[in-house]
C-alpha cells in the first residue's frame, strides 16, 4: 500500500486504494461496450473480429497504464467511437482504401499526435481553431454515428427517389435496436452504472432466448491476433488523397482528447489555480502512444473516453482508477465467445445513444450569429449526407473562412484557418 500511495500520490488527492478501485470498476463498466461495437464495426471493412477484439482490449489497456502510471490521471482510454466509423465506411468502404492502409493512416496520425505533444505545437492548434467550428464537428460525428446505426439496424434504408427511406420496424433487427436505444437512454437517466453494456447484453439475451441470435459461449483463450498485428500499410498510407484522412484522425483525436481531459480534470477538481491541466504533455503523449500502438495491433484510434467522469464521481483522482480499468480490459481478453455472440442489431442501439450525447454540442452554438451558425450546421450535416467525418471537416473549414470573408468579417480568421480552408479547397478543386 505505501508503494502504491508513493507511485500515485493516493493521500496528497485525498483518496485511497479502496476507492481508486471502486472508480476504475466503474469506469470500466460505463466504456466495456466498446469491447463489442469495436470489433463489431470494424470487421465490416474486412478485417478478423477476434483480432480486432484483441487489438482493441489490448490497445485500450496500453492506454490506460501508460495514462495511469506516467500521467496520473484517472482517464481511461480504448478506440474512439466516431473514428473506428469513419475507418470503416468511410476510408475503407466510402474511399476504397485497404483496411492495411487505413491503420497506416491511424499510426501516421497518432505520430503527428506525438510530435505535437513533444513540441508542445497543440496549444496553439487548439486555439487556433473557432469554438463553433469545434460544436458542428463534435454534433457532425454523432449525426454521422446516429445514420451508422439506423443503417445497420434497417431502420433506415436506400431509395432511389428519396436517397434514404424508412426500413420495415416489424424486423427483429429494427425492433431489437430500437428497444435497446430505449432501454440504454433509460437506465441512463436513472443514473445506472453500465447503462450501454447492460443494453447490449440485455438485447444480446433477449434475441437468443427468442431464436433470433446465436449463443457462442463465455470464455476461451483470447483469439490469435496475427491477422492485423502489425499489418499496417504505411506506403499505402502516404498516398496523396490519404493526407486528409491523416488530418481528419489527427483533427478528431486531437480535440476530443483535450476537450475530454480538461471536462474530466474539472470534474475531478484536477485542474491547478490557473484552470490549466498539470502533466498536460503527458497525458496526449498517453493518447498518442495508445493510438500508434492501436495501429499496430489492429485498430482504429485510441483516444481518452468521456466515460472517465464515471469513476471520479465514484472518487477516483489518480492514476490508479486508469490502470485498474487497463487491468481489466487484460481480462476481458478471456470474453471472445461473449463478444463474438453480440448482433450488430444490439449495439445498434448503443451507437445511437453515444450520438445522442454527442449532438448535444449543437446546444452550445451561437444560433443568434449566422457566420458561426451557418458552418457549424454545414460540418454537422456534412458528415452523415457524405457518410465521411473528413468530407465533413473539409467543408466546415471552408464554408467557415468563406462566409466571414464575405460578410466582412475577414478579421475573425486566424492564419490557420485560412491555411486550411485553402489546402480543402485545392483538393475539392484539383484533387478528388
């Protein structure tokens, strides 16, 4: 125990071992689902389930110690939702990319991540780029996860006159998905720990009782993760069209990670008496490692998870709740049967919660300003009519410099934004 207090400074933040548990079996159980939708929406882009399900346990777990034991944060970290989205329908099946270069283009981008982090380049990055730019990308990749799993559920499908239309709600598929959304945002609002992975698991059961779904078992040895491990296409991934897919994993993590480190130390008090985030360097650098590393393994980006607010209501405020939820993610490697018997139907219903919470963002924009409202509408609709997160920034940036400009407003724009809208430009213009 005094290793333990020593290594994570347990009574300078005024907690225990006891408690640092506690916080981390809850984070763990609030974020587990994405054991299940990760390899679950990966293998649609071709890739092993079981190898993906091992990459993903093990990726987050890297996370989450290197976060634990060099950051002392007690943020959890496994592969982004909205991300492994756009790997899937947007890079591999929207783009035609392999599935090999995608991951070279997650480790490109978890490098650039680093690199960032080392020069201490990301403070600048961050706040270069406008708040409403940041709100219509945040509500685009809910909206964007919000069509994944109305697709896949069958609720919403193709029409030639329409584009889309509504699908048949009497199929179990439909029905399944739509009661497991209702049950998730219930036991959500009733503050139940693990509402999305009892969700899950509730409609798994359910749809197996009644004959609809397949029981695999419990418990094995993990899978062989040899199909993705180290199966990266880093030439492929330098291909010229591939640099906005680079930026757009890059951009998201980016933002993610530190919107969610900053929300998360505020609610745990963490933050110093400046408002600014102690060891800010390495928890990114955390980030990044974690995602290299993910790319190796097998899987799309990792980045630090918002469900951590969990575990520091439960009173967790060191490093210690992030390594127990690691050790964790070790040991649910042992689950590959469980994860191999969840319907894609099952987590469909998760994946339209989360864009729920995600789109929440769009309250916060300035709806009164139309040079802010405008582009935060075009970023946040861009990304599920185009079925891509990186189509969706590009237009952002650019509807964003354009109308400033014209409005007279042109002051409002900061070199990086006009750098970057521009570099959009060129390639809608000269490049796709």
């Amino acid at each position: 125990m005094k290793f333990l207090d020593k290594q994570f400074k347990l009574t300078e933040h005024n907690t225990s071992v006891k408690t640092e548990v506690i916080a981390g079996i809850t984070t763990f159980l609030t974020m587990a689902y994405i054991i299940f939708v990760n390899p679950s929406i990966l293998s649609e882009a071709g890739m092993d389930y079981g190898a993906v399900f091992v990459a993903t346990c093990v990726a987050a777990a890297i996370g989450c110690l290197i976060m634990g034991l060099w950051a002392n944060y007690p943020i959890a970290q496994a592969p982004g939702m909205g991300l492994n989205a756009f790997f899937t329908y947007g890079v591999v099946l929207g783009m035609g990319y392999t599935w090999e270069a995608a991951l070279g283009a997650v480790f490109f981008s978890g490098l650039c991540f680093f690199l960032l982090s080392v020069f201490k380049i990301r403070e600048w990055i961050i706040n270069s780029i406008p708040l409403s730019l940041r709100l219509g990308i945040a509500a685009g990749i809910g909206l964007f996860l919000a069509m994944i799993a109305l697709k896949n559920a069958g609720i919403v499908v193709a029409n030639d006159a329409t584009f889309v239309a509504l699908g048949d709600l009497s199929e179990p598929a439909a029905l399944y998905a739509l009661l497991g959304f209702f049950v998730i945002t219930a036991l959500s609002y009733l503050k139940v720990t693990g509402a999305v992975m009892i969700g899950i698991l509730g409609i798994t059961i359910a749809s197996i009782v009644l004959g609809h779904n397949e029981y695999g078992g419990l418990m094995s040895m993990p899978p062989s993760i040899a199909p993705t491990f180290m199966a990266m296409d880093l030439m492929g991934a330098l291909d010229v069209a591939m640099l906005s897919v680079i930026f757009a994993f890059l951009f998201v993590d980016l933002f993610d990670t530190s919107g969610t480190l900053v929300g998360v130390a505020h609610r745990g008090k963490l933050l110093d008496k400046d408002g600014k985030l102690p060891r800010l360097g390495r928890a990114m650098m955390a980030d990044s490692t974690a995602s290299m590393a993910g790319a190796a393994l097998g899987t799309s980006t990792t980045t630090s998870y918002i469900e951590s607010t969990a575990g520091i209501a439960s009173g967790g405020r060191t490093g210690l709740t992030a390594v127990v939820v690691g050790v964790l993610f070790l040991i649910s490697l042992f689950f590959s049967p469980l994860a191999g018997s969840i319907p894609a139907f099952a987590t469909a219903g998760a994946l339209l919660y989360v864009a729920v919470l995600m789109a929440g963002s769009l309250a916060h924009a300035n709806w009164d300003d139309p040079t802010d409202a405008a582009p935060v509408l075009i970023a946040a609709l861009a990304m599920p009519l185009t079925f891509s997160i990186a189509e969706g920034i590009a237009l952002g940036f650019i509807s964003y410099a354009a109308i400033k400009t014209l409005s007279g407003r042109f002051k409002d724009l900061n070199p990086a934004v006009i750098i970057l809208a521009l570099l959009f430009a060129v390639k809608f213009l000269f490049l796709d």
